[in-house]
C-alpha cells in the first residue's frame, strides 16, 4: 500500500528520481482526502468541484489550508509563480493565464533536491 500511495504522490507532483533528495527517498509521501473547492473545467470540457491533494514530506493539514488560498488565485500563464504558498516555497500552476489556479504544484528544493513539496489538480469523480 505504501508502495502505491508513494507512486501516486510521485506522479502527482511530478517528481523524478533525480529530483528527490540525495539522501534517498521521501519519507513520507501520501494523497490525502480530496477536498470540494471551486468549479473547475478542463480542456475537452470535463469539469466538476473535486481537488486532489499529494504531498511529499509535508502535512495533509497544512498543504490543504494552502490549496484552499492559492486554486482562488488567478494565473499569470502554465508554469507562472503563484504566490501566497509557504515561506521557502516555490509554487507553480499550470492553469491557463486568467483561469483560475485549478492546479499546480509548490515545491521546497536544496539545489536540484526536493525537500518537501504538495501538489493539487481536479479530480474526476
């Protein structure tokens, strides 16, 4: 189960082996409870009002209270900053610039390593 739940978290955050820590692994990898937020809709139309949330050595709890304050955010472009997220955070959406921030990524890196990241996107029911 691990196993699974870090593999999700990986492709959720879309980390890689080289970006992970030199000192092995993540510790703690998981997807947390999805969360109801604000209406989201995708290319090809899909929409709906779900989040999905992984994190990588970080709370479910606090990535959630982030993720509420940045999907409201509007984008600046796919791969804009987008502040509001922790201190020594680099948060990233990949939303459409206008469109809300429905998806995205904020990442705490040492060098090419990453620390500590959360990650949230639209979750079809």
């Amino acid at each position: 189960m691990r196993v699974a739940v870090l593999s999700a978290a990986v492709v959720v955050l879309g980390l890689t082996a080289a970006g992970v820590s030199a000192a092995g692994p993540p510790r703690y990898a998981k997807l947390c409870k999805p969360i109801t937020g604000p209406r989201w809709t995708v290319h090809g139309g899909a929409s709906g009002n779900r989040y999905q949330i992984a994190v990588l050595d970080y709370s479910c709890a606090t990535a959630t209270r982030y993720v509420k304050k940045l999907y409201a955010r509007r984008s600046a472009g796919s791969k804009a900053v987008l502040s509001g997220g922790p201190r020594g955070y680099v948060c990233r959406t990949t939303a459409p610039k206008g469109r809300k921030a429905y998806q995205g990524t904020c990442k705490r890196k040492r060098g090419a390593s990453i620390l500590a990241a959360f990650a949230w996107a639209p979750r079809r029911s």
